[in-house]
C-alpha cells in the first residue's frame, strides 16, 4: 500500500510576510512611442478594463482550485509539511533521477538549474544514446528515482522507468528502496506504486503538467536536493498578491495582456531572452507553458529561446532586421551575486575593460541591445529580478502562470487543454500495437517524396 | 612570432572516394496535396529553373573562394594536413578550452557535441556565475586554450580571455605554452599572439564566422580532442558534390528552395527538430545560420529549435493547432548505435513495448508526429541521416550551408553580412568608454514605463 501525502489545494495563506521586492516589468519599449506596432495609451486603458473583467472572473476560479485556475494558488503551511515530511524520507540522497516528460519533468529541471542544485538527474527523452550515457554517469547507491506522470501512462516515461529499473536490478540495487511515483488518478504508475509499496505523491488533479512548476510534483526533488520549498512558494505568494484589477500595477496582468495585444497586431512570434545561464530551462520550461496554453484555434504566439549576451552574436541580426512579427522578453538580473571583474588588459584598446565587474559588463549589453531594438521599432519588454534566488524564481513561475492564463483569457481560448497532440499518441499505440485505424493507416502510407543525389 | 598554419583555401580535391550513402530528405509532406501552404508540381519546376540559373551563378563563386560562398569549398589534403601537423602539437592534452561566441563557438560546439568528444569546454557568455563555475571545474594542467575571434576584437571574448589568463596565472600554470589563437587580420588577438610566441591558426577571411563550422576555425579542437577530420571533410566533399542545376536530384537545395518558396506563402518560421540529443547543438548552429543571413530587408524565417521526441509533449500542440505560419524539419537517425531494449512490462496495458528497442520508439514517434502535423495540413520536410557519424555531420553542415546560401539568392539577399548587429555593439562601445553618441545617448535615455505592484 503506497503512502499519500497532500490533501487537495486549498487557498492559499494570505498572511505570509514578504520582505523582498516584487518582480517588475519595464513596458517602454512596447509602447507606439518607441515601437510599431506598439501599445497606445487608449490600448493600454482598453486593456486594463478588460483586465479588470477578467479578473474579477477568475479570482473566484482561483480560490476553488478550479481546473487549471488552481495553478495560482500556493501550498497551504499545512501541504507544505506534508511535502516536506514525504521528501524526508529520502534525505540521505545525493542525487534525484526525475523520469517524466514536458510538464512532468521541466518544473522541477527549471527549479534545479535556476537555482544550481547539483545532483539532478532528468530522462525526459527517449534517445538510446544520451539515455545510456546518463545512465552510466550515475551513482545508484546514492540517487532517488522520481517517476512523475499525470495520467501515470505516459509511454515515453514507462519505457524509461523499465529500463532504468533493469539498470538499477543488473547492480544489485533493491529500486523499491529508492523509488517514489508522482501520479493521480488509477493509471499504471498508481498500480505500479501500490504493488511494490513505493510511497506516492499525488500529482494535483487539478492543474495540467506545464502549469505544476510551483506544486509538490516538481517541488519534491527540490527538497531532497535541499533548495528551499518555504523560500519559493514565499516567491509565489508575492505573485499571487501582485494580481490586481489593473494593469498598472500588475506585472503579470500587463505582461500578459501587452504580450496578447501585440500577437493581434501581428507579433505572432515572443523570444525569451534571459540575461543569466541559469535560466536557460526556464527559457524551455517558458516556450512550453506558452506553446501548449495558447497555440490552439489557429492562434498562438510562437515562443523562442534565446540566451544573453551570446544569441546578440546569433539572433539580434533577424530580430532587428527580419519581418516584424517578434517581439523580445529581456530578463535582467540586478545582482548575479558573483564577483567577476575583468583583469587589467595590456592592450591599449580595452583599457575601458580594466577591473570591469563581468556583470557590468553582461547588463550593459542587455540594455545597449534593447536599445538596439527600439531603434529599429521593435517592440520589447523587460522583466527585472533583484537576484536569481528561491523567493525570485518562484515569482517569476508564479508571474508566466498567470500571465499565459490571462494571454488566453483575453483572447478567448482554453488555456488548460492540450487537444492536438491526441492525434499523434493513438497513431503511436495503434502502430504498436498493430492495429488498424485512421492515425496508423495516415501515418504508414505515407506519400513521400525523396529528393536524393 | 607567431607560427602560422594554412594557405588560402583552394578548391576541394574532387576525387575523394566516398562509400557512405548520401544524407537525402522526404519532402512529400510540403507538397499541396499535403500541405497548406505547399509546393505544387509547377511550382517544383519553377524553382528547379531557378536554381539552374543560381547555381550556373555560384558555382563558379564556390570555385574561385569568393566571400561567403568559400564555405561551400573544402579543406584540399595539403591544408588538411597543415591542419593536423598544427593540432598534433597540443595532442597531449585531454581538454580544450574554447573561448569565442557565436559563430566562432557554435561550429567547433556542435561537432564534439554530435560527435560524442568529450573535454570540450566552450565559454561563450559573459556571466560571472556560470563562467566561474565552469572555470572551477577544468583541470587546466590537461586544457589547452583556444581563443577563436574572426576580428580579434570581439569585446566578450577578449574580456572572457583576461579572466582565464588571470586564473591560469593565478594556478601557476605557463598560459603561453597551452594556448592558440584563431583569428584573422590584425587585430589584438594578432598582436596577442606575436607578443606571446602563441601559435596563430588564420581564420579563414573569406568566410563569415557562421559559416567556419567546416573550416580550420571549428576543426583545430575536434582534431585536439581526438575526432576524425578527415571523415568530416568526406562528409563535407559528399555535400559539395550534391549540388547540381536541378532540385530533383539536389537535396541541400530543394531543401533550401522549398523553405524559401515555403516562407514567401506565409511559413516565416521553420522549426529543426532533431530526433536524436546529439544534435542539440547543431539546432542551436541552425539557428544562428538562418537569423543572421536570412534575417535583414524585412525577410527571414525564423528558426526554432526542438527536440524530439521530448517536445511533442512541449511543442507540437502550437505547431498543429496555432497559426498556419510555421513548417518543421525532421531530422530523423537511421541507426542510433545503441541496443537499448525495453525490458518485459509486468502491466498488461504496455505489453506491446516488451523487448522494443528504444531506437525504434523514438523513430515510431517521429514517424507519428510527422503523420499529425501533416494530417493537419502542416508542411515539413524530413532530412534521414544513417548514423551521427563525422561523415554525416560533415554533410549535414555542408548541406545546411548550401540550402542557406540558396534561400537567400532566391530572396534576393546577401546572406554573408549582419549589418543590424553593429548598432548595439558601437552603443557598448560608447558607453563603456564614455563616450557621447547617438546610440549611447538613446541607450541611457530609454523611455522606461515601469509596472511594479
């Protein structure tokens, strides 16, 4: 019998002291003075009374864990020692090897790189190569395995959960010791948690994978690997407390809203463009949640990853200069907490280098690039972070959430439903498992063309 | 002095035998009786006409090393050993350090990546933190360090030099002895390597940092650390020697030429999707080839990056469901090298993946996916390789190289400049040095509108 942990979630404490400052949004360059297209002052008051509608709409939606809705709400102090007591079991671990896939498996990466846990191992491919090779550099006798799935049926995780079980009996190694399931409802992994008695966590029914970056499905390997839980879902409350009736005063609210104006007048594409290596899954986990929430009904803003400064040498070019239908998040970082500064230079010409702090430098860049950008008109906006810590990325997580939400409300869509990729997974299992249908017979005849020398 | 290695390029010896099969793609499912928009069979014919015409063009421009279009040519076997007598000098060591950004970091990046080489380290960013946490973890007893700069100039790369230089001094290890420099012109990296005795491997000048992934610049490392440049330069001389006058039978240009008819009907963005992590990197190169040289006038597609089969759980819903304005690339892996089964299921639901081999999922996926997007009416094209080998790496970049080149003589663009890029690095410039411009001014008089809650 596998043990539970976590009642349903309720609404989150309000009470909960904030002592750092709040994530803010820079919205200059988005607006017609600087950008075309770009927000009017007119657009900007049409837009927050429609923010002010939908929010009053959805708060309620919030506070009952409605579908989806319930992604905004932060773990009661109760849920949280519950988390926190599951997760003890497994302290002793140095390593967390997270089998899943998308939604399953980028919360949790997008905590752990954020915030430089080491020991976070994620088989979120099916790629026999890269698989082996992970599978060797690991130390079994010291990592947990965190098999994570919704439906507790996805194929890809299955597959990788045989395989690394078979790895784990070849050393002798007892997985059932070590093995916990993040599932809900009854599918495979809840029968398979039931019958070797491994401890399950269930994964909260009423948010879809790419909106769990803040529930205990991605929050338990943070804890094992010993990142504070307490500290980011303190981040989450301040982004809970800055959804407000206005835009004005709500960074995620006008995030969300600016980002789904301009996509009417045309920027169908949004790079996310983080000054900081340590967001780099965030970027992913980011292209995700905007990807599988809004692209539906023939709309859909195309999200791409970027990094600072290094993609200026890659993609500043076709930003600038390409068809204007993109628009650029920058993410600043005020302190990247390291001090690096750039030894004196015996050449002449970078004598301006001279004891540089290296984050002078990359900030520098960010600004003159954005700068570079409204020149041209092309729309950008900037999302500040006083550091890149526990208390600031579970704000940012928290702030994307809601903004996609709104993105989606605006421009009347499910946010919630991943419909269109059904298609693919019946003509999967109907191939392997040799039966004929629609999806198998579409895919097994298909007219190709090959063009070879 | 320093030490100089490779005469100006010459045109590639012809002869090369070659045995591996020919990289070829499937481009039924961008056809109209697929696809909406896509190629009907006139519009094949009047691009094959088209590109007659071109290649009549460029041929003799590939020939004779004109700018940009010497990419296409290859290393003959004096420059290839040249290369080889330069590299065997630092053969000892296990690592290389290579510090440069954009082009002069990815092409080196993404042949040990797809390669498999392991001791490559590649600094091509300017954030302290993560900079700092690479340095810490390279032995540099066993590291040679390679600075890679097609000016000499490049102010990241110069900065990210100072710091290493320091922290090598700073372990008491002879930088001078273990570092070379790539470069062209005179520059400060040329001035460096004279002061210093460092040996100076010539950027090759007729080639823009993009396109160097088969020139000396991308190949010094992999020949350090062990990989075969001589199958990549085979593999190179496969692409070269299937470019013809006609798309029939071409596939680097029919692939060129569709993406490019593909995006005048509305495609502007066109995701490469690998199915095999090994080629994550060599998206990311993707990328950077197709914003800089497609991105300018007003045109360019814009590349996404995905991986398969992880991002049908990320992406694939915006790609069937979301506008009509995106085509993807399968890169689809024949054989993966790797016998990795799924060991026998104890759950009925998935006897079916009992004794499967992982390759064959992952393929069964592509294979789905590809069915879904074009049972939506989503155009792609498949590109198959036999195996990630550096023969089919090899003509894999060359290939991507021509279908560049190709697309922008179709849209009337010169692919081989970034002229949007100089904007933003004349405004660091200024403001570094303090100095008053247009551009520092309207970078430090930005028009900030801040949302704070």
């Amino acid at each position: 019998m596998a043990s539970e942990v976590a009642s349903p979630r309720t609404k989150a404490d309000l009470s909960t002291s904030v002592t750092e400052e709040y994530m803010r949004i820079d919205i200059g360059n988005s607006l017609d003075t600087v950008a075309s297209p770009g927000m009017s002052s007119d657009t900007l008051d049409s837009l927050d009374h429609q923010v002010d509608a939908i929010h009053t709409t959805i708060g309620p939606k919030i506070h009952d864990n409605s579908f989806g809705y319930a992604a905004l709400n932060q773990l009661s102090p109760e849920e949280t020692k519950q988390l926190l007591d599951f997760t003890e079991h497994f302290s002793d671990f140095s390593n967390v090897l997270t089998i899943g896939i998308g939604g399953s498996a980028l919360g949790s990466a997008t905590l752990s790189t954020s915030l430089g846990l080491s020991g976070h191992y994620v088989l979120d491919n099916i790629d026999p190569s890269a698989n082996l090779n992970m599978l060797t550099n690991i130390d079994f006798t010291d990592t947990v395995v965190n098999i994570v799935s919704l439906s507790g049926s996805t194929i890809e995780t299955i597959s990788n959960f045989l395989v690394v079980r078979d790895y784990m009996n070849k050393q002798n190694i007892d997985w059932t010791s070590q093995t916990f399931v993040t599932t809900s409802g009854n599918g495979t992994l809840y029968h398979l948690s039931n019958k070797y008695d491994l401890p399950l966590l269930p994964f909260p029914e009423s948010i879809p994978g790419r909106f769990s970056a803040l529930s205990p499905a991605s929050l338990a390997p943070i804890a094992i690997l010993g990142g504070s839980v307490e500290e980011i879902l303190k981040g989450a409350q301040n982004g809970f407390d800055s959804l407000s009736t206005s835009i004005y005063n709500s960074p995620p609210y006008a995030y969300g809203a600016i980002s789904s104006e301009l996509f009417n007048l045309g920027i169908t594409s949004n790079s996310i463009m983080p000054y900081s290596e340590h967001l780099e899954t965030f970027a992913e986990w980011f292209a995700q949640l905007w990807s599988e929430s809004l692209g539906k009904d023939g709309i859909g803003q195309i999200p791409l990853r970027a990094m600072g400064a290094t993609d200026q040498h890659s993609q500043l070019q076709l930003y600038r200069a390409g068809k204007r239908n993109l628009m650029v998040t920058f993410i600043d970082v005020v302190d990247h907490k390291t001090e690096l500064n750039i030894p004196p230079p015996e050449f002449e010409d970078f004598d301006y280098l001279s004891n540089l702090p290296l984050e002078t430098l990359l900030r520098t860049e960010l600004q003159t690039t954005e700068a570079s950008l409204a020149e041209a008109g092309c729309p950008s906006i900037r999302i500040e972070l006083d550091q890149i810590n526990p208390h600031s990325i579970g704000e940012l997580l928290h702030g994307c959430m809601a903004s996609c939400i709104l993105f989606a409300e605006l421009q009347g869509i499910n946010g919630f439903d991943q419909p269109a990729v059904e298609w693919g997974k019946q003509a999967l299992k109907d191939i392997l498992t040799g039966k004929t249908s629609s999806e198998s017979s579409s895919t097994q005849n298909k007219n190709s063309h090959w063009i070879k020398k």
